[in-house]
C-alpha cells in the first residue's frame, strides 16, 4: 500500500519478471488502492515518465526501463466489494503451481477493470498477493459467465499459453476448453460442427453485438447434447476457435438460443427460465486442458456447475417428472 503521506516522486525499476507487461497494470500492481481511473488521469497528463519520456497505458514495459511514478494520497483502506471479492478468490482456486493457476470465475464478475468497471477478477487477485510479482490473464470469460479462468505468474508462461489459445484448433497445440449450457428446445440429432464466421459489430446504443457473417474471422464450435428437458436441452460447446460471444451466437444461429442471454437469447423462453429461478446466463466453463508450457504435463481442471445451476436442472428434472 502507498503511503497516504507520500509527497515526493519515486523512481521503480522494471524487473525482468515485470518486462513486457503494460504501464497500466505495472502502474496497478505498484498503486494498490488508487482507483483505476486516477492511474489513467496521471498517465495521461504526463505525471508518469518512462526512461523521462511520457508513455501511454497500453506501453509495454522492458526489463530496466525506469518508471517515474508522482506522489499518490490513497484511502488507507481499500473498498468493502475489492476485499469481499478477494476473499472469495481464495476460496476458488482449482489449480496451481508455480507457473499459472485455474480459478472458479463467478458469473457477474468481470475478469478486469473497464470503463464502467472500477475493478474486476485480476485486480482483486493482484490485492490479494501482493508478493506474487506477475499475475497476468491468459484469455477472458464474459462477464455473466462462470466457470475456468488461466492465469500466468510469468511472461514466459503467459506467451505460450496465449500461443496455444490463439492456435488451438490446430490439435498439435495440446488446448481445449469446454463449456455447459442450457439452451432452449428439445434437440434434435446428436453431434453438430458449426462453422460461422463471427464480425463485431456495434448498435446505435453503443451495445457490442457479434454477428454471423461471410466476411467475419473464422469461428467454430462442436455441440452435443448431454441431457434433453420438456422444452430445453443441456448441452456440452466445445470451443474450437476462441471469439467473442461465439458460444452465445452459434447456439442462437442454430436456432437453441442459451437460457438467460439477454443480448442473443429468446425473450419467452428467458422468462420461462426466470419463474424456475434462473437468475444468470446459464453459461460455465467446465473443462480447461492443456499442456503445461514448462513440465509438457497434460492438465486437465474441471470446475463443477455452480450451486444455482445445479438448482435449476433439479427444478427441470422434477418439472418432467
């Protein structure tokens, strides 16, 4: 924690363990308890120097660069939510070593800060250990969905693994991540290969919407069914290629929109769910496997479906009964 008395400059020296990360989240990690939004004004403004020149938040650092970070005055103690959330990460770790680990990520929580956002998953998980000097996320999970979140404890670590990710529907890669999902309607058939494209593109409401299109980046997505309710089905989506919203927007494309999404869902349908008590998409990430990039161990982490999921298949299942 900064010293709320603080009043001179203070210089910081990039470690190698800190080279390549971005001055935000070196500037985070150094600021612990300064609001997001206070460390981007003073970025901005030229407070901050690297190597005596100004930088922006997206600059990577290299080891030996030096950091002129100003004189920050900081609550003494950080926010009920920040703490309340890392109390739960320490209960919601699946896997760990010495190089990455696997945490539960629970729906309604975003994996980090945005412009709505004070903070989010990394940023507790940083406030939670100060002494790890690298924690840095591998890929992102959507907000409103839970389940498997890869975290990095070094930049060695972190490239391979987003190697893998940006590569991993070549099978040499060794990666592979799987998710459940209720979807609406009885399915027909069993095993199905989606292969649509996927374009971003933005409402007039400024909303982010991704669309299949012919001229998208390449998306695909295998689903097969797991068990089948009076008007839905479970199923398992694995994710071939790793685009925005694909799990949500090939389900719809297929015409089995996923229970509880809002932006590509089924209104009725939603509603039916809501009276059985969903309250979340139901969206998890069950299953992460992968090489490990330092030991070529295969790593396989499940995290099992959430309590208020669990729920509703209870509620489905006595409704067919």
């Amino acid at each position: 924690m900064v010293d709320p008395h603080e009043h001179h400059s203070r210089i910081v020296q990039v470690s190698e363990s800190h080279g390549g990360q971005r001055l935000d989240n070196f500037l985070i990690a150094q600021l612990k308890g300064v609001p997001r939004s206070h460390i981007y004004r003073i970025v901005r403004t030229g407070q901050v120097r690297v190597n005596r020149s100004r930088a922006k938040p997206q600059s990577r650092l290299q080891p030996g660069d030096q950091v002129r970070i100003p004189p920050i005055r900081t609550a003494a103690r950080q926010s009920p939510v920040a703490t309340a959330g890392q109390r739960k990460l320490a209960q919601r770790v699946l896997f760990e070593d010495d190089d990455l680990l696997v945490v539960d990520k629970p729906s309604g929580a975003a994996v980090h800060a945005g412009t709505a956002i004070e903070t989010g998953l990394i940023d507790w998980l940083r406030a939670a250990r100060p002494e790890q000097p690298y924690v840095e996320l591998v890929h992102r999970l959507d907000r409103d969905t839970s389940g498997c979140l890869l975290i990095a404890k070094n930049r060695n670590t972190l490239l391979a693994l987003q190697a893998m990710f940006r590569l991993h529907s070549d099978p040499q890669t060794r990666i592979s991540k799987s998710y459940l999902a209720l979807v609406k309607g009885r399915w027909q058939g069993g095993l199905r290969h989606v292969n649509a494209p996927l374009r971003k593109n933005t409402v007039r409401s400024g909303e982010r919407v991704v669309r299949v299109a012919d001229d998208g980046r390449r998306a695909l997505s295998r689903f097969r069914p797991r068990e089948t309710f009076a008007a839905s089905t479970l199923v398992d989506i694995e994710l071939i290629t790793g685009r925005t919203h694909q799990a949500r927007v090939h389900a719809a494309h297929l015409g089995y929109p996923i229970a509880g999404d809002t932006k590509y869902g089924d209104k009725a349908f939603n509603a039916l769910l809501r009276d059985r008590g969903l309250k979340r998409l139901f969206l998890h990430a069950s299953t992460l496997e992968f090489e490990h990039p330092a030991t070529g161990r295969n790593i396989q982490v499940h995290c099992p479906l959430p309590d208020e999921l669990e729920s509703i298949l209870t509620t489905l299942k006595s409704d067919a009964d």
